[in-house]
C-alpha cells in the first residue's frame, strides 16, 4: 500500500492502482449503484482521446514540454485501447459534476506517464492536474466527453436501427398478399393486408432512422476550451484552435467548438433532443411489440393471427405454453428508457446559473437508454421479426366474416341499409354476405367482387368493382 495525501488528509492507495486519493475519496464516497463510470460505453474513451488532443495541442503552441506530453499521449492511447479498464472505480452517480471521473483519469494518465518516464507511479514528471488537465476544467471535459460518448453510442444505435428498417421493409413485401382484418379501438374494422399494417411500421422506422442521424449531427459541437465557466480561462494562446485540430485528427469526425461556450456549459437541450428520439423509438417499438402480443395471442382463445417464433417455454406449470418473451422484453425497454426520458429532462431543467452540475445523472440515464435500444432491437429482429409468420387461414377467415363489410352496401344502397345489414348479421350470427343474398340486395356473382376482402384493400380495385356493379345495373 503507498501513502497519498490531499487537503483532507491520508488515505492508503493499492500499491497497484493507477488512481490516486481523490479517485480513492470518490469510490469511498459514491458507492450506490454498482455501475462504474467506466462501464459506460465510450466514455472514458473519450474523456481520455480529450486528453490526448490537449496535451498534443499544448506541446505543439510550446506550453507543454514534448517528453511530458509525448508520456501523456501514450498514456491515453493505452487508456484507449482498453489496457486500464480496471482503473475506473468511481459509481457513475457522483456529485461535483463530475470532478471526481475527471481526476480518476487525471491520476491514472499521470502515473502511467510518469511511470514511462521514471520506471514508477508518482507525480515527480507528470502531474494530473498540472500537466494531464492543462487547459481544461471538468467543467469543460466533461460536457464534451458526453457529447463525443453520444455520438459514438448513436452511431451504434442507427446501425440496428437501419436493420431493423430493412426487415421491416422485407416484411411489408412478404405479407403482401395476406389479407386479414383491421381494428379500431380493438374492435372489428375494414380489411387491409398485413402487408400494409407492417408498411405504418416501416415507414415509421424509416423515420426514426432519419431523426436519428440528424440528431447525432448536434453532438459534433463541444465546449471543450470553455474551461470553469466559459471564459476560456487558464487556456494558452493558440490552444482553442488547435486543441480541435488535433482531436478530429485523433477520432475522425468534425468536432468544432460550440458557438456560444456559456450557453454549452449552463444548457442540456441536446440531452434532451437525443433523449427524445430514444424514447420516441422506444414508444414504437413497444407500441408494435404490444400488436405482436395481441395478435399473437390464444393460439385457441386469442387473435392468433401471428405465429410469434417459439424460443423457450413459457410456463413452470402449464405444458406446452408459449410466452412472446421478446415482445415482453421490448416493452419492458420502453418502460425504462421512458422513465430515464424523464430523469433526464428533470437534470437539464435542474442546472442553476452558470454550470449543469447533474451531467452524472444524464450520462447514465442516457447511455442505459442508448445500450438498452443498441441491444434489444438485433434480439427484435433475430428472434421474433425475423421467423415472424402469418395464421393466413384465421386471418382471412376473420376478413370474410367482419360486419365491416357492411360499409360496401352503405356505399351501394346508403348508410340506413348498410346500417341494418351490419345489425341483422351481428345478431343472427350471420356473414355480411349471407344477408345481402337472403335479402336480394346483391347476386352471388356481385358479391362475390363486392365483398372480397382483398379488393376492399386497394382504394382502386374498390372503386372499380362500385363502377362494375352501377353498370351492371344500369344495363340491366
């Protein structure tokens, strides 16, 4: 054990831990979730790439001296490449705004580049605050860290999400054909194609899709350099301008420095715009998860008109039942990335004056939400859309067998006739064709192209067989 020594006193570090005693004081401190800064995706990554970027930045403008800096460097990079995962014990709530996963990653970049320089941890070279955070406050870093961890997190995410598109796009094209019975405030409507209900989904997700990436080109503003409050200050000349050059160097993508730094630091509306987009994914993948279930439901006292792809069993005490457990997951997703929805708007209305000091809140809420859609949907995809089959027998049956077809003889005969048809069917227990035959309101041969459910499905092919039959009768 060594000995380390702050403004509050002594505390004893692991002979083997990179941190030092104000990381110590935090993992003392913070211990109530279990979720480590480091356990969220890209994180210190990106804490770490903006060391990196200012300790080149600083060497390059001759703050920095380079056998100082070039440690740093490789410091982080070790960092980067994962070497030090361990080293990041602090709980991802904190308070202070972040300060404390700030200076995990000050000390641990301080003593392994001292450790390169001298052979051993310590400060004697490299020191966290002096030399590792030159330039920057946690004020900054720390914001720009997060913007940079959401847009690796939401480049992760559109890729699902484009999988998801293209199957729902697949799906709409499979089931084409298969005609089956909409509803309306879950009661029985019109025909339509299962094909055309998977079109309302796909189209959405197309949407969504978009959204997404649009949103992702927000985070590309970061209030790095804005140090405590936005004024810049303990920056050298020349850093602002070359701190950025060197971090789109580092990872490939334009980053630029907000317009305004003070309203980077004291505003979260980014936050809050992903938050958004994630919850309103969220919301329709629940929202067709929930129609699957229905759908998918008896197989002998429900819908049953989706075969829902059997993965386990779904019962300790009934044989052979079948769970739509994936369903039931993507709801469950909706419900939590809802709620971190509203945690998140919550912390960015919270932020008083001059800084947002509940960026930890944010951060985690954000990022489960993120991890939390990235992993669900290939499970959506993989083990429901994907073997996802239609009942095309129940489905057709309960199309040919809807009093909605009523609404055909309304168009023919008027709303009064219409009206009584759909009553005489529901209360004998009889078809809607059934009666226009007992009735003479149509021919066999009329009703057989005035009612198909399928040609109820096309605004074009109804149309025409209206034309037919006003024909036919004028002929006749």
């Amino acid at each position: 054990m060594r000995i380390e020594t702050d403004l509050l006193g002594k505390l004893m570090i692991k002979d083997d831990a990179y941190y030092g005693i104000q990381t110590e004081r935090a993992r003392l401190n913070f211990a109530v979730s279990g979720k480590t800064a480091d356990e969220v995706p890209h994180y210190i990554w990106s804490i770490s790439a903006l060391k990196q970027a200012a300790a080149k930045a600083n060497a390059r403008i001759g703050a920095l001296d380079n056998t100082i800096a070039e440690a740093i460097v490789q410091a982080c990079q070790e960092v980067m490449d994962h070497k030090f995962d361990d080293q990041f014990p602090i709980d991802v709530f904190q308070g202070g705004g972040g300060t404390s996963t700030n200076m995990n990653v000050n000390e641990v970049l301080a003593n392994r580049a001292n450790e390169i320089l001298t052979g051993y941890k310590g400060y004697d070279r490299v020191h966290p605050n002096t030399h590792v955070n030159m330039g920057q406050s946690t004020n900054d870093i720390i914001p720009a860290a997060m913007k940079m961890t959401c847009r690796l997190n939401l480049k992760q995410l559109i890729v699902e999400v484009d999988k998801l598109e293209q199957m729902l796009g697949n799906k709409t094209e499979e089931f084409a054909n298969v005609v089956k019975l909409a509803r309306t405030c879950l009661q029985d409507a019109v025909p339509i194609t299962l094909g055309q209900q998977f079109s309302g989904y796909y189209f959405q997700a197309k949407r969504l899709h978009q959204a997404l990436i649009k949103v992702n080109e927000h985070t590309l503003s970061l209030p790095l350099g804005a140090t405590a409050v936005g004024t810049g200050l303990s920056t050298h000349e020349g850093y602002l301008e070359q701190v950025y050059i060197e971090l789109r160097d580092i990872t490939g993508d334009q980053f630029v420095a907000e317009e305004n730094f003070f309203d980077g630091l004291q505003n979260g509306d980014t936050y809050l715009e992903v938050a958004a987009q994630l919850k309103k994914l969220a919301v329709f993948l629940s929202k067709v998860a929930t129609d699957f279930r229905i759908q998918g439901s008896g197989p002998r006292a429900g819908f049953n008109e989706l075969l829902i792809p059997a993965i386990q069993p779904g019962s300790s005490i009934m044989p052979g039942k079948i769970n739509p457990v994936i369903p039931e997951l993507v709801n469950q997703i909706a419900y939590q990335v809802i709620g971190n929805d509203t945690a998140i708007t919550m912390a960015v209305e919270g932020g008083e004056l001059d800084l947002n000091v509940w960026e930890p809140v944010i951060i985690k809420a954000l990022f489960e939400s993120c991890g939390l859609l990235t992993n669900s949907i290939p499970l959506f995809v993989g083990k429901c859309l994907d073997d996802l089959k239609p009942n095309v027998e129940v489905c057709r049956r309960y199309a040919e067998q809807s009093i909605a077809l009523a609404t055909v003889i309304s168009t023919l005969f008027g709303y009064k006739v219409g009206s009584r048809v759909a009553t005489k069917a529901f209360e004998q227990n009889l078809t809607v064709r059934d009666v226009v035959l007992s009735e003479g309101l149509l021919n066999s041969s009329q009703a057989d192209y005035l009612l198909d459910p399928m040609v109820m499905t096309d605004p074009a092919a109804s149309a025409a067989a209206v034309r037919r039959y006003h024909k036919e009768m004028t002929t006749n």
